[in-house]
C-alpha cells in the first residue's frame, strides 16, 4: 500500500509513483483534487480570474448540433468565458455545419464512426499552434493538442475521447509516449477529455490500476476524483483532467449541469502568464441621446461656416463637414467600450433577463433531483426544462421575425 502524500489514497491506494523516475517525494505539494460546483459558482470562478490566468472547460457534449445551445447557456452568463473549450463526442460529419461561438476559433478532429470525435473552441486572443506531432494514431480515439503561448513558458493542452470498447493497455501506451515527448522539453500540459475508464474502480480492477500507475511513474497525475457520470444508481469517473504541474495554483471542479450524462469539469490556473492579443470593442452609446440639443447643435453648426468655406475646394469642404459631424456625435453620442456582459448580450438579443433567470431556476430543479434521485422531482424538473427549451425557441424566432421584418427592404441588413 502506498503511503505518498501526494495520491488520493482512496482513489489510487497501489500507486507506485514512489518508485518511479520521476517520484515526487521531495516536494511537500499535494494534489489538487476536484469538487463539485454548481453552474452560478461556475461563472464566479471564471470572472474572478485575472488575465494572467488560465481556465479550462470539458464537456462530453453527446453532439455539438443538438446541444449547442446549452453549451451556450454555460458560457454566456460569463463577462470572462473560459480560454479553452474542450469538446468530446462531437458527432461531427464532414457534411456538418460547424456552430459558431463568437470570440472564438474552433478547430475538431472527427471520429470515423457514429460517435465520438472532439474538438475545442479556442479564444481568439490567445495565441496558439496547433501539434499534429504530439497526435496519436489508434484505432477508437480522437486526439488535439495545442501549445498555447504563455510569456515565460509554453502549454500543451491535449483534448482526447476514448471510444469505450477499444484496448486499454494500447491506449495507455500510446497516450505515455505523447506525455513522454511533451515532458522531454519541459512543458506545463493539461489533458483533458472523456477517457472511459472508470477511476473509481481501480482497487478491483488492476488493468485500471496499472494504467494509473503508469501515469504516475510518468509524473502525469489525474486530478478529477469524483464521479462525473451518474446515470441511475451507477456512478462513473471517467471524465478525467491530467496534468504535471504541481507549482501553480490549480483548482479542478466538476460541474453539476445537465448538457449531457455526463457532467463538465473545468479547471483553473492562477499566474500562468499568456500572451494575449488585447481586443476592445466600441461602440457610440445613443441611450441618452437628447434629440432636440443635437437638432439645435447641428444647426448652429451649419449656420455659422469659417468666412473662407466659399473658397475651399471640394475636399476642403468635405472634410471640414466630416469633423464637424464627428465633433456633435462624440458630445451627444460618446462612444464607449462595451463591458464583456453587455457584448455577450448583444451577441444574443433574445436572451431576455426573464430567460436567464428561467435558466438559474431550471439548474436548481436539475441540483433538487441530483440531491434527492425522486421521479416525481425529475418529472418537475423535465417539464420546466421543456418548457424553457420553449420559451427560448419562441424568442428567437420573433427575435429574427422582427429583423427581417424591419430590414425587409435593405439586402445587406437582412443577411448580415
């Protein structure tokens, strides 16, 4: 039995790290391991974060087509969205439409069969490249890695679904030479996906245990503990988050949201320093614009031209124009930067402040039952969340109605 400070030793009482290379003894860190938080704690800890730092989501989103939309939910209530947006069982085919998040670049590598494949939304202020080296090539896995640019060290973020069926000790293997080659140039890395190996079972099962031991030898420690799929009365951890840094502030949570059966984890990393392209959006605030002032300033304007204006030239008078008009809108029209919240707003009209309190009062009958497994509270539940589904639907719709009603006449409106 091993007595290393550092392993859970519920979750992995056999590891062997001691024994290993690249043992851990010497260090008084212990591991940071997961907990639970509820989609509200979710968007605090992410607005929380400070440019320096780093976060990270998972979600098996069981098709990205169809569940788009609570993918959505999760990340719009944040000012500051998540860096990275790890996706497992995309179900993407190469005829898909791939949905657009805005702020965000996507990149995917789809799976050859029904299920499976992943992709990652990625945002787009922070600079990265993508490691086809680091890929592994096996019969039943999807696999991405990204170095992400950070001012004092580079990230590797590796995002990876398993398909279930398929052999775990190849996919042990091929996943330690990935992790062995990252390690040789002394990257900070996060893996993050789907895995389907129950972490839970491993005192019963010893190919489970070899394969966490295996990892720990290689100083690449599991850091989510607890199930992350309940289904029934069958609990399962195999939605896991590996990493070799042990130096940063790092917190791992599970979220109890319902975008599929399994639940999202996401991780934070204080101080981890990346290079970001720093991107303001403006616009001009006419919320307080008095109508009657500008007439009257405009007037003026025009009644009062420089005594040379006869004798300026077209360009002249053009551009003395110009800034007259830009000189009233900036007094009755100044522009400011958008704050994110209001950006995110705008970038989804129809999601009304009525909507978003519906979609907190739907997560805490989804904890209610979570709590309690009662039908009669996932019938409540279900049924408040189709009639959300509903309402949102009906939003959008009038939403788009109104548009096209409006700009009916102008071409470039309606389409833009």
């Amino acid at each position: 039995m091993n007595d290393c400070k550092h392993c859970n030793a519920e979750l992995f009482p056999d590891c062997e790290c001691l024994t290993s290379n690249n043992n851990h003894s010497d260090s008084d860190l212990s591991l940071p391991f997961s907990q639970y938080a509820t989609h509200t704690d979710f968007v605090s800890h992410i607005d929380k974060l400070m440019s320096n730092d780093l976060s990270l989501l998972h979600c098996n989103i069981r098709s990205l087509y169809k569940n788009m939309d609570k993918l959505e939910e999760i990340v719009t209530p944040c000012s500051k969205p998540p860096d990275i947006i790890a996706l497992s069982e995309t179900r993407i085919k190469e005829t898909s439409i791939i949905a657009t998040l805005p702020g965000y670049n996507f990149i995917n590598e789809n799976s050859q069969t029904q299920a499976g494949g992943v992709g990652a939304y990625i945002k787009n202020n922070l600079k990265y490249v993508q490691r086809r080296d680091l890929q592994f090539k096996m019969h039943g896995c999807e696999n991405i890695w990204l170095e992400i640019l950070g001012k004092r060290q580079k990230i590797i973020i590796g995002i990876v679904y398993r398909h279930p069926q398929y052999n775990i000790d190849e996919f042990s293997q091929s996943l330690s030479e990935t992790i062995t080659k990252i390690a040789k140039n002394n990257y900070v890395y996060y893996v993050l996906g789907d895995i389907n190996i129950n972490l839970l079972n491993a005192t019963n099962n010893s190919r489970i245990q070899q394969y966490i031991d295996t990892l720990c030898s290689l100083g690449c420690y599991p850091i989510i503990n607890k199930p992350t799929r309940v289904v029934n009365e069958a609990e399962s951890c195999i939605d896991h988050i590996y990493t070799n840094n042990l130096s940063t502030e790092i917190t791992p949570y599970i979220m109890l949201h319902n975008i599929s059966d399994h639940y999202p984890i996401y991780l934070t990393v204080s101080k981890a320093r990346l290079k970001r392209d720093v991107k303001q959006r403006y616009f001009r605030d006419t919320s307080n614009v008095n109508i009657i002032a500008f007439d009257r300033d405009l007037h003026e304007t025009l009644d009062s031209l420089p005594m040379q204006y006869s004798e300026w030239n077209v360009n002249e008078k053009f551009d003395f124009i110009v800034r007259s008009m830009k000189s009233l809108a900036d007094t009755h029209m100044p522009v400011r930067k958008y704050t994110r919240r209001e950006y995110k707003l705008k970038l989804k009209p129809w999601i009304t402040h009525g909507i978003i309190s519906f979609i907190k009062h739907r997560d805490y009958l989804f904890r209610v039952y979570k709590r309690s497994n009662l039908p009669t509270d996932f019938e409540t539940y279900k049924q408040f969340r189709n009639r959300l589904t509903h309402v949102k639907d009906l939003a959008k719709r009038k939403y788009y109605e109104e548009q096209f009603a409006q700009n009916s006449r102008n071409s470039k409106r309606t389409w833009k």
